[in-house]
C-alpha cells in the first residue's frame, strides 16, 4: 500500500524581547550569527518577531532577506495588545503574518485590515494569536478551544466572501 507524505512545514519562531528574558541590547551584535544559522538550515523557515524592540535584529537581516526569513509583526512584544493605527504593509520579499490582540471579539476586522494591507503590494499573509483564545477554566489559564472554534468560523465566513 502506498502512502502519501505530505510535505511538512517546520519553522522556528525567534521572539528576542525583554518578556522574553532576552537582553535586547546584544540583538545588533547577533545579526550575522541569525544570518548563518537561516542559511545553513534553508528547510526550516525562520520566523522573527518585527517590532520596535527587535528592530536591531530584522531591520539589518531586510537588507539581504534570506529566502526562508518570514516576520511577525507583533508591537506588543507578544503581550497580546492590539496594533494600534493599522496594519504596515509586508516587508518586501518576506512572508509576514501579524499579532498583538487578535481573537474572536476582533479577527474579522483583522482580516479586513490585514489583506488590505497586503493587497498592497501582492502578497498573502497570516495571523497569530494565543493570549485572546484562552480563558480561565476552573482556576486555570487555559488554551480555549471553543473561541479558536469562533474565530475559524470568522475567518471562513471571512473567506466565503472573496
């Protein structure tokens, strides 16, 4: 019996911020090293976290973009704050995706907002979220599947209207 493999997509998320315990004052001094390791493992996509704080490591890696290189734009550092003032366009050459507040109350005008943004200049893109799908279930802070439920339907409904 044959099988079928699908092809697997592996990618490594780098989210060097201050939350994250990351002394973000060496981050200019790690470009190269960044650089090398995209280009020595070219099957894995690299993802960086783009915001201010980071900007000393992807602002540099933009300049020459590895092809496996991908951002995340996420201005809240990963705190699950909501962008303010719009979506930037994505960076060119480079997969982007965008985070910071996004869940069931918001991912359809995130959707509108984001593909707006990306029809800019051609390009798909993708969103992220944790902090908006979890909930407190019996005195814990728990992943919540019913509102990654909501939010798949939103985006297909999102979707059914192209």
């Amino acid at each position: 019996m044959a099988r079928s493999h699908a092809k697997t997509h592996l990618w490594i998320q780098i989210n060097p911020t201050a939350v994250n315990g990351v002394d973000t004052s060496v981050l200019g001094e790690r470009v190269e090293a960044v650089a090398a390791l995209m280009r020595t493992h070219p099957a894995l996509e690299f993802i960086i976290q783009k915001n201010d704080e980071t900007r000393p490591l992807w602002e540099p890696l933009l300049a020459n973009p590895p092809p496996n290189m991908a951002l995340l734009v996420d201005e809240s550092c990963g705190l699950g704050v909501a962008m303010e003032g719009g979506y930037p366009a994505p960076s060119d050459g480079v997969k982007t995706g965008y985070a910071g507040g996004i869940g069931p109350h918001n991912i359809l005008k995130v959707l509108e907002d984001v593909t707006t943004a990306a029809a800019q200049e051609g390009k798909g893109v993708w969103v992220d979220m944790e902090s908006r799908l979890r909930s407190d279930i019996n005195g814990s802070d728990c992943f919540d599947g019913h509102k990654a439920f909501v939010v798949l339907q939103q985006a297909q409904e999102f979707l059914a209207k192209d």
